[in-house]
C-alpha cells in the first residue's frame, strides 16, 4: 500500500441512540481524502474491555460527557500523527497505543482511539479508491468470500430492557434465506408475528429495548425462548430449517456469589450448563453466548463440552475481543466462537488480531455492534472485508441498526456474495 500522510484529525462529541454521548471522528490525509467514523458503546459491558473516558461532569449528561476523550483526538493525537507518514493501519494505530501508555487506554479513552482508528481506514480507502469492505479485507490479508449470516434480535431481557426477564437477548438467524434480502424479509415477517402474540399473550403494546428486541414482561426465561419458536411457526416458517434462533444470556448479570440467579431458581454452575444444554435440546440453537460469568473459568469447559454437538460456545464478556483472553480460552477450550466488539479492544488493528486468533483455533467469528449505536456503517463493511460467520447488529425498527442492514444490502447488490453457511 501506498503512504499515508495525516494532515488533521478532528473530533466532536455526538449522541449514540439511548441519547448518551459518543465520539466521532474526522481524518483528513495529505492527497485530500477524508473519512469519518463514530464509536459505538455498550450497557452490557466485561470488565476486561478496553476503557472510555468519561467527563465525570454529574452537571452534565450525568457524567457522560466524552468532551475530554474528543480533546484528546483534536490535541494529542492530532499534534502527535500530523504530517507523519503511516504505511499501514498497524502502523497508525501503534502510534496511538503508544501515546495512550496505559493496559486499557484508560488516559486518551477507548472511545476516542476506535473513532480515530476507523476515521483512519475510512480516509485510506478513500485515498486508494476502494470500497471500504475492501479495504478491510486487505488489512486483514482475506479474500473476499461471502456476506454474514444475521443473528437479529427479536425478544430482549437483562440489561438492554430494564432487567424484565434474565435472558438479555433471543435472536433471529434466517438459516434457510438464500441471500441478506431474503434473510432480512424473513426476520420482519417473524418480528411482526411476535407483536401479535404478546398482546395477545400478555396484553402489552409495543414495547422495544436498546437494541430494538420486543421485551413484554416474560413470566421466565423459558417463555423467551418457547415464544420466538411459536413466532415462527406463525408464518409458517420451520423452526431450525427455516429459521433458527441464537441465545445471548449475559450469565454475568446474574452471577451472585458463585450461583446464578434464573429469575427465582438459583442454580449452580453445573445446573446452569445443563439448563443452557437442556435448551439447545429443545430449541433451535446455533449459538449459545455468554451462557455462564465471564469469570466462571473453571466451568466454561465443562459448557463447551456439553453444547459443542449442539450449538456454537461463543463469548462475549467472557472474552472482550481481548488477545490474551482468547488464547487462555483456546488452550482451556473454554470456546469455540468470539463475539468481535472493536471498541472491546480500542483499535482496528487489536481486534484484528483477535480475529485472527480465533479463526487460527477454528472458531467461528461474529462481528458486533453495541447497545448504543450511531447512523455509522462501517460495521458492515467490517463484517464482509474480516469475513466473519455472523453479524450481530441488533432488531430491525430503529435507524442505528437499519443503516448496517442497509449497507449489507448495498453490498450485496455490488459484490453478488454468497451469504455465509455455517
């Protein structure tokens, strides 16, 4: 690849789509391209992630504010790369890392190194003339392969819906849908049946969490799940053939003292795994994330082992797209599937090699966007350029999750890519 010479880095705080503060960033290079890029942010949050910094100003979005991480782009950054010629995004975000000087980039903030990391790639593929997907897949050393497969979201619990049920999210994966169009018009079609069954089911309207998901007050756990099934076969849909379902628990949410707290049941590590098992017995599960703590390192083991003839073991909190977490659940075989957060992990270039080091053990990799989201794309062409099994944006009714499957669509018509069979 050609040089890279910055000539600006610019930043302003905006709004993420639960109206908290977010980062977005603006890079301009000496040839005149320019890109732009926005960080998204989590509720459901590891305490292994790569740090934002916050204001801490309780006068203002009660201590939200992320003016210090945008002054941080505008002054240290921007004074420290201006004029310097980069020939890669290692390079670029190496120079970051080294300017932050901390294990979490707690001193610039995670927020302010992923906007100007992927304001970067944006600016470079600009510069070269290549769709940003492309890009990416270069960055990566992938050829381009396929389109991932939708995990959408359909019912919410936990912490993206004010903690009505324990499970934090079931979700839609159109495995029978030829291509991302088919797939997305299956999803709606299941999304809108679900609004029919919980008002007749619990005489609720319209109720939607962070993401998007339908999140009625569930009697259990299990009625999350038995109901996405019956939602499904309400358009005449079969369950595991047509469409299947992902489970994403956030076990650590109701991990107390050792135990996890189901709703009422309080069940041991061990009765934990075989409630999850029990569930991919009995519904049509590809992926199991976070079934148990992310500190629950002695059991996760024992999780992979009972649910690998059944469904994908993929980690989320448990992991933080963190290297170093990877590779302790690779030689534990804790794992079989990295849930891939960029912010996670502060850079491109971090949770590239995460990717990496997943798909190295024969994982399977799904690309993720948060509970606080912006208007900005770039997850999708992420997805597509690091050729990642699944995507997980969120529901299909708000505009920070449809700009992502409106992209994917954009790209599809473009490339012609195969969708992703896992």
């Amino acid at each position: 690849m050609s040089a890279f010479i910055l000539e600006r880095l610019h930043a302003r705080e905006i709004l993420d789509s639960r109206g908290r503060p977010t980062v977005w960033a603006e890079c301009r290079l000496s040839s005149g391209a320019t890109g732009a890029a926005s960080t998204p942010s989590g509720a459901s949050t590891g305490r292994a992630e790569a740090m934002e910094l916050r204001d801490g100003d309780l006068n203002r979005y009660g201590g939200l504010g992320c003016r210090k991480s945008v002054q941080n782009i505008r002054g240290q950054l921007h004074e420290a790369m201006r004029g310097h010629s980069f020939s890669s995004q290692a390079e670029f975000d190496a120079k970051m890392i080294d300017l932050d000087g901390t294990p979490t980039l707690s001193r610039l903030g995670a927020n302010a190194t992923v906007a100007a990391s992927v304001a970067f790639a944006r600016a470079c593929a600009a510069q070269r003339g290549v769709p940003l997907y492309r890009h990416f897949a270069e960055i990566a050393g992938l050829p381009l392969r396929s389109l991932p497969q939708l995990t959408v979201n359909l019912f919410s619990g936990g912490k993206h819906a004010g903690e009505q049920a324990p499970l934090q999210d079931i979700l839609l994966v159109p495995t029978g849908a030829k291509n991302v169009d088919e797939g997305l018009e299956a999803v709606v079609s299941v999304y809108r049946a679900a609004t029919k069954l919980i008002w007749k089911k619990y005489q609720q309207r319209l109720l939607r969490a962070d993401e998007g998901g339908l999140s009625p007050l569930f009697p259990d756990a299990e009625s999350m799940l038995s109901d996405a099934v019956e939602a499904i076969i309400a358009t005449r849909r079969t369950p595991g053939a047509d469409m299947s379902m992902a489970l994403d628990a956030a076990s650590s949410h109701f991990y107390r003292d050792g135990n996890y707290q189901l709703g009422p049941e309080r069940l041991s590590p061990s009765a934990m795994i075989d409630r999850v098992e029990a569930w991919t017995r009995r519904y049509p599960l590809v992926s199991v994330e976070d079934g148990l703590s992310e500190d629950d390192w002695a059991h996760w083991p024992m999780l992979r082992q009972k649910l690998q003839d059944h469904c994908l073991t993929l980690g989320d909190d448990f992991l933080c797209t963190q290297p170093e977490r990877i590779r302790r659940a690779i030689a534990a075989k804790a794992a079989d599937a990295l849930l891939l957060k960029v912010n996670q992990v502060g850079t491109l270039t971090a949770a590239n090699e995460a990717a990496s080091l997943a798909r190295s053990a024969g994982w399977k990799v799904t690309v993720s966007a948060r509970s606080g989201e912006t208007e900005d794309d770039w997850l999708a062409d992420l997805a597509v350029g690091w050729s990642s099994d699944f995507i997980k944006i969120g529901s299909i009714t708000q505009s920070e999750r449809l700009a992502k499957y409106n992209r994917l669509l954009a790209i599809e018509a473009e490339t012609s890519l195969p969708i992703r069979r896992s």
